[in-house]
C-alpha cells in the first residue's frame, strides 16, 4: 500500500511536472517576434541610468542592449524613430546615448549605433557623431576608424569635397594606428576612384557584414543593404556596358547579353590589358570595384558583379536578389532592387492605411475602397499583383526568386 | 567563592519603562559548596548568573568571584557554565567544537586531546564526536552542554535547570559527573526551579523572588529544624492528635524535647520517635507565599517602576 | 583567541546550507548567462564575461547579507554564545573573530565563484586574462565590506531590517560613485547636505572595476593599493562601530 501510495504521488509529480513544462513550452513554440512599441520609451538619462545600475553598468547596457533588438526590427519596417520615445532625439540616439555612457569599451554599441542611425533612419550626423565618440573612447580601435571615415566618404563625400580633411583624418587615424597604415593605404589609393559612393558604401556593409551573424536580424538587415547596393552597382556596371555598346553601334543593345560581345576577358591586374578606345571603358577593373575584385579574385572573376567569367566566357548572373536583370527602355533595372524599393513604398502605404483605419474607425472593404479615400498606393512594378488582404496591403509576384547571391 | 553584595539591577523593557530585575541582592557561595540557587520563573536567577559572567553589565553593588572584583576576564577561566538552553552551531561536530571551546578556556594543544577524551568519555559522547550537533535531541544536547563546562576542569561550575530534557538515567549520570566534580574540589551553583534535584545534590541554598533573596543558608540546617514527631499508645497527652488506629501523635521541636518527654502521662507508652521530613518543595512555596503574604510582594512590584 | 573564534566562524559558514545552495544557484545562473550571449547579436562572449562577473558580485552580496546578518544575532538569540562569552576572552575579541571568520569564508566563497566563473569562461572560448582575476579580488573587497556593513547594522537592528538597511546601503553604495556628477544643479548648501550624507556611505563604485577588466583596461598598482586601503579603512571603521555597540549590549 505504501509503495502504491509512493509510486501514485511520483506519477502526480510527473504529471504534473510534464503539464507545467508543456504550458511553458507552448509559449515558445508558438510565439511569433513581437513588435513592441514602447520598449525603449523607458530611458533615464544616462546618468541616472549609471546610478540606477548599482555597479552592473556593463551587464545591464548589454542587457538593455539586447532588448532593444526588437525595436530594431520594429524601425526595419517604420523608419520613424520618432514615433517611440518622441522628444527631439530619436528612440536609437537616446538608447545609444544610454548604453554608451553605461558601457563605453563595448565596441558595438558604436557600430549598432551607426547603423540604426545612419544605415537604417539616414541620420548621417548622428551615427558620425557615434562614431567620434567612439574614437575619443577607443582610440587605438581600427574599426571605429574604419567607420568613421567610412561615413565621411560615404555620406559626407569628403575624398571628393574636402579631400585634404579626409587625408587629414587618415593621417590622424594613421598616427594611432600605424598597424593599419596598410589599410589607410587602400582608402588613400580609392580617393578619386570611379564609383566611389557606391563601393563606399558597400564597403561600409561589408564591415558590418563581418560584424553581424548569419540569420540574425541584424545580419538579414545588412545583407539587405548589400544587397541593395551590389544591385545598383551592377546596374551602373551594365549601364555603363549599355551606353558603351550604343554609342559603338548606333543602336541600343537587343540584349544585355550582347553587351560585352565586343571585350575580352582579362586579369584585371595586368599592366598590359586590351585597349578598343580610349572614350570606353576598356577593362572590367575599370568599371568595377578594384578592392573586391581583388578580394574576390582568388575565387572568381566579380563574384560581386553582374558579368561572371564561366568556362573562359563572360555570363550574366541573377541580381543579387535572385532575380533577373532587364533592360527597359535602354535603361538596366534589376527586378529585385525594384521589389525592394516596392516593398518599402508598400510598407509606407501600410502606416498609412492604418492611420487611415484608427481615423474611420473601420477598414476599406477593397483596394478601390480604400484609393477612393484617398489612400496613395502605388502600383507594382512588373509581374507583381496587389491586394487587400484584410488589414494589409500585400503584393504577390508571378516569377519567383532563385539562389541569391552568397554574401558571407 | 561567589558573593553578591547588595547588588542591583535594571534593565530596559518596553519603552521607557526599566524593570528592576534585581534589589539589594546579597548571597554568598562559600568555596566547595554544592549550592542550590532556588527561585520561581523571573525570580532573578539567571540575572545573577549572566551578571557573574560577564553577559550583563551596569549592576550596582560589589561582586566577587573567586574573591575578586568582576571585570577580570581571565577570572573566567576559573569558571565552567551550563547554559540553560544549550543550542551550539549547527555545522560543528562534537569533537571540533569541544576542541575550539577548550582553547578558548585556555587548555594548550597539549592538553586538549586527553580533556576531549576524558569528557567524552564521562558523558558517553565518544561515538559521537564527528557528528554535528544539528542532528542532535535536547538530551544529547545537554551532555554536550555539560562536556564543555567541565572540558577545562574548572573550580566553579554554574549550571542552568541542568536536568531539563535528560531521560532518568542521564539525570543519575549527571549527577554522578557533578559529585566527581565535587570530589575534585570544584564548587556547584546551581540555579533551579526543580526542588528535588537541590535536596539530592545541594548542601547550600538560597531562595530569590522578584530579585530578593528571601533565605539562604545549609539545607542540613533547614531540614534540621523540623519537629520531631512522637507516636504513642495508651493514655494521651494533652493536644494530641488521635490516629485511626488507636494511636496517638504530639510534635514539638528539639529544645522542648526533655520536658515533653518527661511530662508524658502515666499510661502511655512510646511508639516511635521521629523527625518530620520538609519536603522542600513545600518549604519554597510557603516561604514565597508567605513573603507574598507579607506584602513584600507589594514591595517587589513596585519595583517594578517607571522612570 | 581571534584566530580560534575566526576558524570556528569561517568553518560553521562554509558548511551552512545558505552558503552552500548560494554557490550551486551561483554556478547555475553562470551556466546559464551564456544564453544571454547566445541572444546577443555579436560579442556573446564579452557579454557573458560581464554577466558572470554581475553574478560574482550579486551573489557574493547576497551571501555576505545573509550570513552577515544572522550571524551574530542568531548568537544571541540561540545564546550559542553564552559558552563562549563565558570564557576568558573580551568581546571585541569575539566580535573581531566572528568577523574575520566570516571574511574567510566569503573569501573561500569569491575564490569558488571566480574559478567556476573563469573556468566556465575558458570552456566556453570567451578570453581569460589577469585582469579578470584582479576584478574578482575587487569584487571581493566589495563583499567583504558589506559583510561589514551587514554586521555593523545588524547590531543596530533585526536581522531582517539589518539585511534590509545592509541592501539598500549597497545600491546607495554604488549610487554615490556617480553623485557628483548628480549634484552641480543643487544649490551651494544643498550640495554639501548631500556631499556629507554622501560620504558617510562606502562608495563601493571602487570596486567595481570588473567593468573595465572585460575590455583589460589595465589597473595600476597605486590605483589598486588606493581601492584597498579605502576597502580596508571602511572594513576597520565598520567592526570598530560593531565592537563599540556590541561592548554595551546587554546579553
């Protein structure tokens, strides 16, 4: 009886036990990332955060840190960093400002701040402003320079407006570090290169890249902007192709695959390449980024550009959204980037649809219903197709991506 | 040995109220005495100890211990004490906390392992000396209580209730520890409310209520003076008292003794002759009633004053 | 007579159940904060360094609170002490012993805490380095004064206001480190009411240098002998206050 009495009470316990864990385990299994509006609306000063801390600064910063992530993914889709927390600073300038007085060692509290505020909302001032700040913490810190002067090239086009501040700063950045003078060396040598402001800012995604993990949100995010970014410069690089092949033949090219009919395949690094005239460009180097060339050179021609060498032959590769390239009116567009740029005018019309639904108090019933109200929706690009679904506006689109491209 | 000498004292109660625990309190320990330290719950006993060992300060009035002032504390090596509720560290065994409270008596590491054993072996706790003291009854306790009050042989041994939770046959063997302590040569204070145990071990007592000490003196003496009793048969004297089986019983005391032997009448014959036992328990309660009585009671409440 | 009543202490602690389950919940929570790691989108391993070294400090805290503020009451309301008091030794013999005690087994305690922290660290790939071991001693020197404090208050209190009043000294503790940069819009009379009240609790910010030895900003030794000798003079000022109101304690 008392073994029957024992065994019935573990078996209440396991029972029990296994109830309890299941409910929990639901929890998780179920859940979908929540967007929480308010999650950095609670930020004292800095300061006062550093009293509240009890001398945990860096483990509460990096805790605080982590919880913000959601507002990250959140401002992924809003871009209005005003909306919460309000005030004349944005949400991210406030977090960071927060975070970097708690923990000011904690090199990527520098680099998350760049991005939020200038890669993702396009506060330029602010992220350099982050950056300085985290050169005068951490002078001896390659990649706090490396993103500062990132900045400064990028969005502040100093190579090319105050080129003697910009070697300034490399000289200065070069005097702290004089490890990295080779690296400084590159960045001298692309002052005044061809498209500077584009494989600038790639650039700048690439060091992110490097910095962010594979499927994390913040690494979906750069890849994105790289993306963007190898998109527009292959479409330069194809444009350039283009312009060259009408003003060689008279025409506009039938295809894009008749572009580079005319070239050669050639080491990029060679001295002596090919010449067909001087008023074109006469070799891949020249219209691509000659430090990715360089870096991708091991593995495969422009493995970051649209023409790829294949079996000694020159091919045109999918975008790097998995999509094709199309050539509109003698004007390259890459199918991807123009989803992209959708997607985000979409998500625009979204806010406003439900600003539009709080204000009337019921949804529009049809996409006619709500452009009827004064709703600007704009229309999809080729093979894609719009509807209301319930509160949203979705798009679909008729053609599929492929592979994109591998960026890590 | 121990001699407290009109002394008084206070402590703080609720407030701002002091309680007068103690009130010219005078007794006195003479050395190799076996004394009983009577009193009712509050009466005051365990003041006087903690007083004595240094746990309580700002008396007023003279103390000595071992015939000298207290404030010395190396007189304490001297002193052995058995707290009345003897709880120790949970985490310490037997054998390691006999060793740490012997060097604090002052026993050199020389000395400590045959003091260890000998208490040990005196209170049966030789099997236990690696067990910790949490996972002891009251009883095992209390014979770890009374190892370290005797592990550093002292000359004067308090004890406090020291019986309480012993089974019977503990109560014989500490009673048999303490008369070999005796035979040592160590003086016994004990302070009590279980009267039986001072008229098996005691030759002193001394009797305190509400801080007073109402009497002291040898417990031979106190059962000395009481009357004898005489049983006989036959003609009666005057103020007998008839018994059912045909006797008779008088009593007088010792110095009446001759003239009422001789004034029996004729006719009557002696029976027996005896001296009526005092249970002392009944003694205490009388003496404290009749102090009550006597509204010295009345005395010690006020003691009880505010400031 | 110190160094009887400090082992006697030291060894009653280290085997006691509170201190016991503090070091096991401890080694746990370390196990876990590599989770918090994982969830970090870069540097999991820095974050992880920190939260091991929060923990250090947290539990170190909570053990020095806890045992700290039983301590010498449940030796009077136990009346444990009553045989010891009862023998040849003063009470600040007792007091100081009782406090030593305590401090080598939170000593024993931090020393555990920083080899499964660090070892933990190691297994997990984040970076070992000496200044995390001068972190951990720092981290110690936090403890050991508010095992101080809890001692100091508790003889003012009951254990459980005394564990109360010993917390809330802790985050006034830290609180005070960053006043001064607080106080510059109070006026001329309000700042120094609040300087003074300030300085009479141990700015326990010294020692939290852990922040920085994470990213092995380096710590001089001068530095390092001022933060000591600051712990130590607060230590000695503290169990001087024990002694002086445990002298005149009735018992």
């Amino acid at each position: 009886m008392g073994m029957l009495r024992k065994a019935a009470l573990g078996m209440l316990v396991a029972i029990l036990l296994a109830v309890v864990v299941g409910w929990n385990m639901s929890r998780f299994i179920s859940s979908t990332a929540k967007i929480r509006e308010k999650d950095i609306d609670f930020l004292p000063p800095p300061v006062v955060a550093e009293l509240l801390c009890l001398g945990h600064r860096n483990t509460l910063a990096k805790l605080r840190w982590i919880d913000s992530f959601a507002y990250f993914e959140y401002q992924l889709d809003r871009k209005d960093d005003n909306v919460v927390g309000g005030g004349k600073a944005g949400g991210f300038e406030r977090l960071y400002d927060t975070l970097i007085t708690l923990d000011p060692h904690f090199q990527s509290f520098y680099e998350h701040a760049a991005l939020n505020t200038g890669g993702l909302l396009g506060h330029q001032g602010v992220a350099l402003s982050f950056q300085m700040r985290g050169i005068s913490e951490m002078p001896t810190s390659s990649q706090m320079w490396r993103n500062a002067a990132a900045i400064l090239r990028t969005e502040y086009h100093w190579q090319e407006q105050l080129p003697e501040a910009f070697g300034q700063f490399l000289s200065t950045w070069r005097r702290f570090i004089p490890e990295d003078s080779d690296q400084i060396s590159i960045w001298l040598i692309n002052v005044g290169r061809h498209f500077s402001s584009i494989s600038q800012r790639m650039s700048y995604w690439l060091e992110q890249l490097h910095m962010t993990k594979a499927g994390s949100p913040a690494g979906d995010f750069v890849e994105g902007q790289l993306r963007d970014e190898y998109a527009k410069m292959g479409c330069e690089t194809l444009q350039i192709l283009v312009n060259a092949y009408r003003i060689a033949h008279g025409a506009p090219a039938p295809r894009l695959k008749d572009l580079w009919l005319d070239y050669d395949l050639i080491d990029p690094f060679s001295p002596f390449g090919a010449t067909i005239g001087d008023a074109l460009p006469v070799r891949l180097d020249d219209v691509l980024e000659p430090r990715l060339l360089r870096k991708r050179l091991t593995r495969e021609l422009q493995a970051n550009g649209p023409i790829i060498a294949v079996d000694g032959r020159l091919r045109l590769r999918t975008d790097p959204f998995g999509l094709p390239w199309r050539l509109v009116a003698d004007r390259v567009v890459s199918t991807g980037l123009e989803r992209r740029h959708y997607q985000a005018a979409l998500g625009k019309a979204n806010v406003a649809l439900l600003n539009l639904a709080r204000s009337r108090g019921s949804w529009p019933a049809s996409l006619a219903e709500a452009r009827s109200l004064g709703l600007a929706i704009p229309e999809p690009p080729e093979g894609g197709s719009l509807s209301l679904a319930g509160e949203a506006l979705e798009v679909t689109w008729q053609t599929q991506p492929g592979q994109p491209w591998s960026l890590r | 040995m121990i001699s407290f000498s009109q002394v008084s004292f206070t402590y703080r109660g609720d407030w701002l109220q002091r309680v007068h625990a103690l009130s010219q309190t005078t007794f006195a320990v003479p050395s190799g005495a076996s004394y009983g330290f009577l009193g009712a719950n509050g009466a005051g006993k365990s003041t006087c100890i903690k007083i004595l060992l240094g746990l309580l300060q700002g008396h007023r009035g003279d103390i000595r211990l071992f015939g000298k002032p207290l404030g010395d504390v190396h007189l304490r090596r001297r002193l052995g004490y058995l707290p009345e509720q003897p709880f120790f560290y949970d985490n310490l065994a037997v054998g390691e906390y006999l060793v740490y409270l012997a060097r604090l008596s002052g026993i050199g590491h020389g000395e400590l392992q045959a003091a260890c054993d000998r208490v040990c072996q005196l209170l049966d706790l030789g099997d236990l000396r690696k067990r910790k003291l949490r996972s002891f009854s009251k009883g095992m306790r209390q014979r770890f209580a009374l190892a370290q009050a005797i592990i550093h042989q002292p000359d004067l041994l308090i004890l406090d209730e020291p019986f309480s939770g012993l089974d019977p046959l503990w109560r014989a063997r500490f009673k048999e520890v303490m008369d070999l302590e005796r035979k040592r040569g160590a003086t016994l204070f004990f302070s009590t409310h279980i009267l039986s145990d001072v008229e098996d071990l005691c030759d002193h007592y001394a009797v305190i209520d509400h801080g007073v000490v109402l009497e002291q003196g040898r417990l031979g003496d106190l059962l000395g003076s009481a009357p004898l009793v005489l049983v006989g048969s036959g003609t009666p004297p005057d103020q007998a008292r008839m018994l059912a089986d045909g006797t008779w019983s008088i009593e007088f005391n010792d110095a009446e003794r001759a003239s009422r032997l001789a004034s029996l009448p004729a006719g009557s014959s002696i029976v027996r002759l005896e001296r009526h036992r005092i249970a002392l328990e009944d003694y205490f309660v009388s003496r404290v009633r009749a102090f009550h009585a006597a509204g010295k009671h009345l005395a010690g409440a006020s003691l009880r004053e505010r400031q | 007579m110190i160094w009887v009543i400090a082992t006697a202490t030291c060894k009653e602690l280290v085997r006691s159940r509170t201190f016991l389950v503090l070091i096991l919940i401890f080694a746990v929570a370390v196990g876990l904060s590599r989770l918090i790691g994982w969830i970090s989108s870069t540097d999991g391993d820095i974050v992880t360094t920190d939260v091991v070294f929060s923990l250090q400090s947290v539990f170190g805290v909570l053990v020095a609170v806890a045992t700290g503020t039983v301590l010498m009451q449940s030796e009077i309301q136990q009346q444990t002490l009553y045989t010891i008091l009862s023998r040849p030794l003063e009470r600040w013999h007792f007091v100081v012993g009782k406090y030593l005690g305590l401090s080598a087994g939170l000593i024993i305690g931090q020393a555990a805490m920083l080899v499964i922290g660090l070892l933990y660290l190691a297994v997990t790939g984040a970076a070992v380095h000496g200044w995390l071991v001068l972190a951990g001693l720092l981290t110690t020197v936090e403890v050991l004064v508010m095992a101080a404090v809890s001692l100091c208050s508790t003889m003012l209190s009951t254990p459980l206001l005394a564990a109360v009043l010993s917390l809330i000294i802790y985050a006034l503790g830290h609180a005070v480190h960053t006043l001064p940069e607080l106080i510059h819009h109070l006026g001329h009379g309000q700042q120094l009411v609040v300087s003074v009240i300030a300085s009479l609790i141990p700015d326990l910010g010294q020692f939290a240098y852990r922040n920085d030895a994470v990213y092995r900003t380096p710590l001089m030794p001068a530095d390092l002998a001022v933060r000591l000798a600051y712990g130590g003079l607060w230590i000695a000022l503290l169990v001087t206050v024990t002694v002086a109101v445990f002298r005149r304690r009735q018992l």
